[in-house]
C-alpha cells in the first residue's frame, strides 16, 4: 500500500484610498461598474469561495499559463480585475504560525482562531457558531459546492463540530444531526463523498432523502433536478476526480451554477463555493493539476462575475485558506517559466502515471497523454520507470514537468504566506486592504444582522443545537500527515 509521499505581488494597503497608491483603483473601479457593485449597503446574497491551497504565486502562475505569448504584454486575468487586499492566516498559537486548512476553514467561518485539525471548534474545543449557521437562523437558504469530499475540512467547518478533521464518519452525520432551530443547515450540498454517507452502521444518504431531499449522484441527474429543491449531490465515493480526469471540465462552475439554481429565493442565500484541489495539486507539488484546477476556478469566478451584474444585491468573496507547496514561477536560478508545456495534456499526471505501467510502450503513451514531442531521451528515461512502483513513476513524470517547466517547490506542506482577498459586488469594499482571516467572517455575520461589524468570539458566537464537547485538547492536530495515498491521500 503506497503511503503519500509528500510531507505532512502582495498588496498590503489599509483603504481605498492607499489602493490607488497601488495602482489598483482603475481595475476595482472598472470591475465595479461592469458589474453593478458600486452599490453599497448589505447583500441579499453572500457567496463565499475558499481556493484551497492558492498562494499569491498561483495566480501569478495562472496569469502566465493563459497569457497569449504573441502579444507584448501578458494580459490580465479575471483575479487581477478583483483583487482588494490580502488576509494573513496563522492559526490559534497553539499550533504556531502555518495553519491546515481544518483551522483556517474554522476561521473563515466563524471568525474564530483555532488550532490545526479543529473543525467548528475553539481551541477548548468547545463548538462555535458558523455564518452559514447565522444565515439559517435569518431565514436565507443556504448551500455548499465543493470538488472534495463534502466532509473535508472546508465545508466540514461551516457545518459541523468535531476535535478532528480526520473524523470524516461523524462529520457526516453532524451534517443530518446538527440543526438550527430544527431545520438543516445546508439545504444543498453538492460535491463527493458517497463512501461517509451511503454505510453499513448508518445510511445517511437515506436519511436525507427520506427528510425530502432531492439525491443526484450524476451531473445528468443533477441537471433534471427541478430548481429550488434540497439537494443532496455526491458524485464521487470520496473526492471528485481531478479537472484534467474529469469528463466535465468546469466541474465547480458547473456545481456552482446549479447550486444558485436551488438556493435563489426572496430571503437571500448563503453559498460556500471550494476549489478543493488546488491544495492537493500544490501536496503533491503537480504544476499540471495546479493550472487546471485554477482554469476551473477562473471559470466559476467569471460566471459569478456576470452573475453579479445581473444581481448586483450579492456580494461574492474568494480567498484562499492557506498557500501549499512553495510554488516558485522558476528555479534553479534559471529565469524561464515555460507554462506552454502544460497545456495539452489529457488526463492528470497520477493518472498517467497509473496508466503508462500496463503500456507496452510508456514513454511513447506519457507522450502522448502530455501532448508533447519527446526525444529519445526522454522517452527512455520515462520507459525505465514504467516497471517502478506508483510513487516512482509519479515522481517521474511529475519531475519531468517541472524540468520542462522549469517549476520549483519548497514543501509537500503549506507555508505561512498572507493570501490574498478579491471581493466584488454589493459591500465588496469591507474586504479591502490588509485583513485577517477571522475578519472576513466578522463581517459576514454583520451583514446577515444587518448591522455594523461586531466582535465575533467563543462566548458570545451562540451554536446550534446537538453538539458534542467531551474532546480534549492536544497541540499537535495537524492532520497534514500520513495517510493511503491511493484510498485518501487527500487529508490536507
């Protein structure tokens, strides 16, 4: 059983006004107006979007993959038309200054710092309130699509209270027992995860279909749900399978659009949108998967962004939890970046290198998989792996990109970089400047109440009913260890 082998331009401005000393008014202001977000005041709906794992370097990154190289200039991107600030991300001091995405997520949603592995609890391990929670109890609807499994630490947090993101069965059934004020705090939830819901010792996939939920565990069948229902989307027995495996190409637009598709209503809605695997391409230091994953993403931030311009009553904000990988945009000392590489690949590199052991001629197969014309060399380098176990003939092929590429990687983990914040629509402006990730959830529960910002803390963060608290607290939570990487490799 193959164990996973990867190891367990900042704007720093404080307003609006030292934004156009960084020479961003233009792009925030031209994006605003396209859009509709001069408004201000407080959003009908709020949809937050989480890109797991997306250091500034990403962006970048993804900036230079799309760039037309036969004009002079690389041109910008959708994030560049959106970004306002930066957000740092340590978690409780427990766990030091890198958080995992269990912590982060927590604070993300509800505004309280954590330590790493807490998924909806302090650092007493004492359950706190989600906005996802708050909005419920206001009567919005609420929803969450995500390319993970729906039990992963992101959407986990915004649901559920457990000591532990490893805990992945009780997390699904916090999803069904946790309730507010009687009702289910997701009304929608699509992504993967069969395998925690559909047991032996309890089937909570029928559970929810029996409380009245529509159940899709196809992207046809989601497609012929009629719009406004409940609904209980899972099409995959864990994690939804990579963009570059998957027959769906925009698989988070396509799960985003359908989401807003249930959740619309005269109330308002709440979303929670998650580009899952960004942070596992960046585990597993896979510059293809990491691109592909940001394409995904850049699609579902240009549908929300022509949505908002239909609705400019909605506030959309992205942002990641954390950078991974210590992605550099060259090596070695080498100043090339050489992106055009990556572009023509037809499935991800652990599926090639899956596939190419059963081929009778490897380097030929990797080759055309990459899209690429390979030399001799390279095609005997990539035959003498083929007979290697998974783990080798991954780091063959992924150490064949990088080279190509010319990428480079720092860590298997996370780092402790800020992120940055993009926020665009009605109230996008209480996102700008330096901020920490505990603000953006302060100021979310302050426009569901419909009020001024507050101070969010344990005490005075109210939770929703049925939640355990006998757990003890450890300092060393992480959960970026050891795991099965062919079962689940994706815990971080």
């Amino acid at each position: 059983m193959i164990k996973q082998f990867v190891r367990t331009s900042l704007l720093s401005c404080a307003s609006i006004a030292v934004l156009a000393g960084c020479g961003i008014t233009e792009s925030i202001t031209e994006s605003a107006s396209a859009t509709g977000t001069q408004t201000k005041g407080v959003p009908k709906n709020i949809i937050m979007v989480v890109a797991d794992g997306m250091g500034p370097a990403y962006t970048t990154a993804y900036r230079n993959y799309v760039d037309d190289p036969s004009t002079p200039e690389v041109e910008t991107v959708v994030f560049d038309e959106i970004l306002v600030g930066n957000a740092s991300t340590y978690p409780a001091r427990v766990s030091g200054y890198v958080t995992d995405s269990a912590a982060a997520a927590t604070a993300l949603a509800t505004g309280v710092k954590s330590y790493n592995g807490a998924i909806g609890v302090d650092v007493n391990k004492q359950p706190v309130n989600s906005v996802m929670h708050h909005a419920k109890s206001k009567g919005m609807r609420t929803g969450l699509a995500v390319t993970s499994q729906i039990v992963h630490a992101t959407p986990a947090s915004y649901i559920a209270h457990n000591e532990s993101r490893k805990n992945y069965n009780e997390i699904a059934e916090d999803f069904f027992d946790v309730r507010v004020e009687g009702k289910f705090v997701a009304d929608v939830m699509l992504g993967g995860g069969t395998s925690y819901f559909e047991r032996d010792d309890r089937d909570i996939l029928a559970q929810f279909i029996d409380a009245g939920y529509e159940y899709a565990d196809s992207y046809n069948r989601l497609a012929s749900v009629p719009a406004g229902s409940n609904v209980l989307g899972l099409f995959a027995p864990v994690a939804l399978p990579a963009v570059l495996d998957d027959k769906r190409k925009n698989r988070l637009e396509y799960l985003t659009q359908h989401a807003i598709k249930h959740l619309e209503n005269d109330n308002g809605f709440f979303l929670l949108v998650e580009a899952s695997q960004v942070d596992w391409a960046g585990h597993a230091n896979d510059i293809a998967s990491a691109m592909a994953e940001m394409h995904d993403l850049a699609l579902t931030m240009e549908y929300l962004r022509d949505y908002v311009k239909a609705n400019p009553d909605t506030l959309v904000i992205l942002t990641a939890d954390h950078s991974t990988g210590g992605l550099t945009i060259g090596a070695n000392g080498d100043y090339r970046w050489s992106p055009e590489h990556l572009k023509s690949m037809s499935a991800s590199v652990m599926t090639i290198a899956l596939e190419m052991a059963n081929e009778d001629n490897p380097g030929e197969f990797v080759a055309q998989k990459l899209g690429l014309s390979l030399s001799e060399e390279e095609l005997a380098t990539l035959d003498s792996v083929s007979n290697q176990d998974d783990e080798t003939r991954f780091m063959a092929v992924k150490t064949f990109l990088d080279t190509k590429t010319n990428t480079g990687w720092t860590t298997g983990g996370h780092t402790g970089v800020d992120v940055e914040v993009f926020a665009f629509g009605s109230g996008y402006q209480s996102f700008t400047g330096q901020i920490d990730n505990t603000d953006i959830a302060k100021t979310i529960f302050s426009f569901i109440d419909k009020k001024q910002p507050v101070i969010i803390d344990s005490d005075s963060n109210k939770v929703s009913e049925k939640v355990s608290t006998n757990i003890e607290l450890t300092s060393d939570e992480d959960d970026d260890g050891l795991c099965d990487f062919k079962e689940d490799w994706r815990c971080n």
